[in-house]
C-alpha cells in the first residue's frame, strides 16, 4: 500500500530540504511546495496543470511518465513561459518522463533549451484554415537566438542525445530561428525527432542544422522567409526529412530566401518535399567540405525563382534526384543550374524522372553551362520544350521512344527524321535506332540549339519494302 501525501495547501520546504518517504505517492489538490529541495524515492506525482513546484529543485528518483511544464511556474500568453518549460525539461532530462505542453498560447522571451533524453509534446490542431487552436509558441526573443535550442555543450555540460520534439506550432516574429541544432565540441546532438510541426517566421529560418547525427524530421508545416539549412562545420549525417511543406506568404518578401539550403554533410534523405514562393526551391552549396550521398524523392518546387540551383566549391558527389516536378516562376532562367569554383565540379549524380513545366521564353531547363558535370545521367526528363545545355561525358536518356514514318519501297537512299523542330539542346545527342526488318544502313545525328534536331538516315541500298523505324534519344552526348 502506498503512502498518499495530500498537498492541498502552499508549504516551504521543511529545512530546505524534503525527502519523500519511500513509494508514496504526492497528491496535489490546490497545494504546492515553496522553494527549496524535494528529493523523490521512486515517488509518483497526481496533479492537474498548475504550478505545484515553485522555485523548487528536484533530485531523487521519481516514477513519473508525463508532467505538465505548468508544474514548473507561471505560464500562459502574458508571462515568460521559457522558465517553467526548461524547468520541466530538466526534470524531463533527470528522470525521462514526457513534458506536456497544454493547447494555449505559451509566450517566450527567452530560448527552450531542449536536453538530452527529453521529450516535449504539444496538442497539435488547426482549425479552421488560418486559426490555431493547439500548443503555440509565441518568440518575443527579438534578436538572432532560436526559439528552440538543440545543443551539445562542451562548456556547461549539456549534451543533447535521443530527443524528440513534437505537436507544436513556433510563432517567431524575429529575425532568428524557430528550431537551431548545434555544438561546441566534437560530439554533436544525435537520435533526435522533430515531427508534427508547423512554424511561422516571416523574417528568419524554420530550421537551422548546424550538426547532428540520425536526425528525424517530418511532417512539417513552415510559412517562412526561409526554410530549412544544413550548415557549419562540425559532423553532419544521416539527416531524414519528410513530408515538409515549405512556402512564403505576401509580406515576407524583404527577408526572402531559400527553402532548403544543404552546404554540408552526407548520407541526406529528402522525401515528399513541397516548396513554393521562395528565392530557391533548393540550393546545394559548399564551401571547405565535400557534399555527397544526398537523396531527394518526391520533390516538387513551385513559383522559385531558382528551382533547383547547386554550385561546387568542393567535390559535390552521388546526388540523386528522383520524381521531381518543377513550376517555375515568371523570372526563372535556369529550372535546374549547375556551377562551380576552380577545379570542382558534380561526378556521378543522377537525376530521373523529372517534369519541368511552366519556364518563361528562353529559359533553361538544364543548365550546365561551365561543364561541371562528369559521370552524371539524366533519365525520363520532360523539359517542355525548354533549353538544354550540357557537357559532355555525361548521360541524358528521353524518357520516351518514338516512332518515325513508314519508309516504302519508292525512297531514296538517304533519308531524314525530324526530333525536333525546337532542339533543346546545346549538344548533338546519341540516337539508338531499331527497324522492323533486318537492312544495312548508318545513321548520322543534327542539331542546332533552338532549331532543327533530326537523325539521317542512309542505306547499303534502295528498301525494296515498307521499313519502320523506332528511336531513342539516349547515350553520352558527343
């Protein structure tokens, strides 16, 4: 039978100190305790939310699964809420129970610092459309300091493993970040999820990783200046994000950016990305380290001034691109541009099935223009007719066969078959040719960029019969 300790009443702490006798059981009803230490011995907290704890230190061992950051101190829209919710997260951190956030407006002045093992969870629920009815946090932090601080810290002694973020929506009017990750030291947070998310930051950034290890990230709504970056110079891998919705809104224009920026790391998976109204749908950018293993799938870009822009000052290595679609803003010039500094460049990247619709007049679908590409392939591309340019070396697959007339038995020798009357590209393409009946003949390749592309077609000699033939654009460009 467990002993049930009934506060009901504000008490001081007997002595600066109270040490919960063995197995009981602290039953709040109206009460709370004062200032002090209150030492747990497997002690199991019942309490409504409300602050049970007020200037009080915690140690001891505690049988709790969940608390209130309500427990910790005063809370709510007209008070600093950022003291009771890192209080809660320290007892989170000590014990490793759940920190609950209530479905009201919690404002901050200064940064949640999110600890090691702890794991702090809102009520997540939008509705209707452009109202917020969950946990919302509100940053009045008006400098560059996050709302939210992931940290591994050499300094202090905070070290920031398996942590997990979720349900609520960060509404930062400053120029600073909703949600930052960063270290001090060599070691970096890691095993960390942050899910469920939405963010609202007309002048600075959802996310800032400037390390971390197996970092989970997904279903996250942002409306933001500017996204999500992957930078500085500490390790950086095994990123997963998914199912993230990143745009921009009328008024944010001044502080524009990009909606994901990756300038370090390897071993990065994008899925199921939308991104629209923003500088960049993408930038792939770096500067001292090499970038490789960067997976994105299902990635669709709207109305970005550059859609997919990626620029080697190191190797940038074995990116894949797969299942994207591209709509382009009314100034874009390049839906996907390549570049690079001195010697660098991209070797073996992949880039397949990929719809680009909507360019303006004379844009680029596919921009290589310094041929910084080496072992790169292009497959099932739909560029709507846009421009092409391409180094060689590299491998660029039309995503469809097409079949050409019907030679008859009348025809000359030599023979042409019309590609495009609107070349795409700014290389001839290699042409794979198959007929319907074995006859010996050679095939030669034109083009020029904006206007005719056509295979030449010649025999051994004159068909005596109706020929078909099919083709592929395929192969390494000459």
């Amino acid at each position: 039978m467990k002993n049930v300790i009934v506060v009901n009443s504000d008490m001081n702490t007997p002595g600066g100190t109270y040490n919960v006798p063995a197995n009981s059981i602290l039953k709040f009803e109206g009460g709370s305790y004062i200032g002090g230490t209150i030492n747990g011995n497997n002690t199991i907290i019942i309490a409504p939310p409300y602050k049970i704890f007020n200037n009080v230190t915690l140690g001891g061992t505690w049988l709790v699964d969940q608390v209130y950051a309500d427990y910790f101190g005063d809370t709510g829209p007209s008070v600093d809420s950022s003291i009771a919710i890192n209080k809660a997260l320290a007892f989170s951190n000590l014990i490793g129970c759940r920190v609950i956030l209530l479905p009201i407006d919690y404002r901050i002045d200064n940064k949640i610092q999110i600890l090691g093992g702890t794991k702090l969870e809102g009520t997540f629920a939008r509705s209707p459309f452009g109202t917020y009815r969950g946990t919302n946090i509100i940053s009045s932090i008006n400098s560059s300091n996050p709302a939210m601080l992931i940290e591994t810290n050499a300094t202090t002694g905070v070290d920031c493993y398996r942590f997990e973020i979720s349900n609520i929506n960060i509404d930062y009017a400053g120029t600073g970040t909703a949600i930052e990750i960063k270290t001090n030291t060599n070691d970096v947070p890691r095993n960390g999820s942050i899910s469920n998310m939405s963010m609202y930051c007309p002048k600075g950034h959802g996310i800032v990783i400037n390390c971390g290890s197996y970092i989970r990230i997904e279903n996250i709504h942002m409306a933001v200046a500017k996204g999500v970056k992957l930078t500085g110079n500490s390790l950086m891998e095994f990123i997963w994000m998914r199912q993230i919705c990143i745009g921009s809104r009328t008024g944010f224009s001044a502080y524009k950016g990009n909606a994901i920026e990756i300038n370090k790391g390897n071993n990065i998976y994008l899925t199921e990305i939308d991104t629209n109204d923003l500088q960049a749908g993408i930038v792939l950018e770096n500067s001292a380290a090499n970038l490789f293993n960067v997976f994105v799938t299902r990635f669709n870009t709207v109305r970005c001034v550059e859609p997919i822009k990626m620029n080697a000052n190191n190797w940038i290595t074995r990116i894949k691109f797969s299942e994207v679609t591209i709509s382009s803003d009314t100034t874009t010039s390049n839906a996907i541009l390549f570049n690079r500094s001195g010697i660098y460049g991209f070797t073996e990247c992949t880039f397949d099935n990929v719809n680009i619709d909507y360019l303006p007049a004379g844009a680029y679908a596919i921009n290589d223009s310094p041929s910084c590409l080496s072992h790169c392939s292009f497959t099932n591309i739909r560029t709507g007719g846009s421009k092409i340019q391409l180094g060689g070396n590299n491998l660029f697959t039309q995503a469809e066969k097409k079949q050409a007339d019907v030679f008859t038995g009348n025809t000359n020798i030599t023979q042409q078959i019309s590609i495009s009357s609107s070349s795409p590209f700014s290389r001839i393409p290699i042409v794979i040719v198959n007929t319907n009946q074995t006859i010996p003949f050679k095939v030669d390749t034109f083009n020029n960029q904006g206007g005719n592309c056509y295979i030449e077609v010649t025999f051994a000699s004159q068909p005596l019969s109706n020929v078909v033939f099919t083709y592929y654009l395929t192969g390494y460009f000459k």
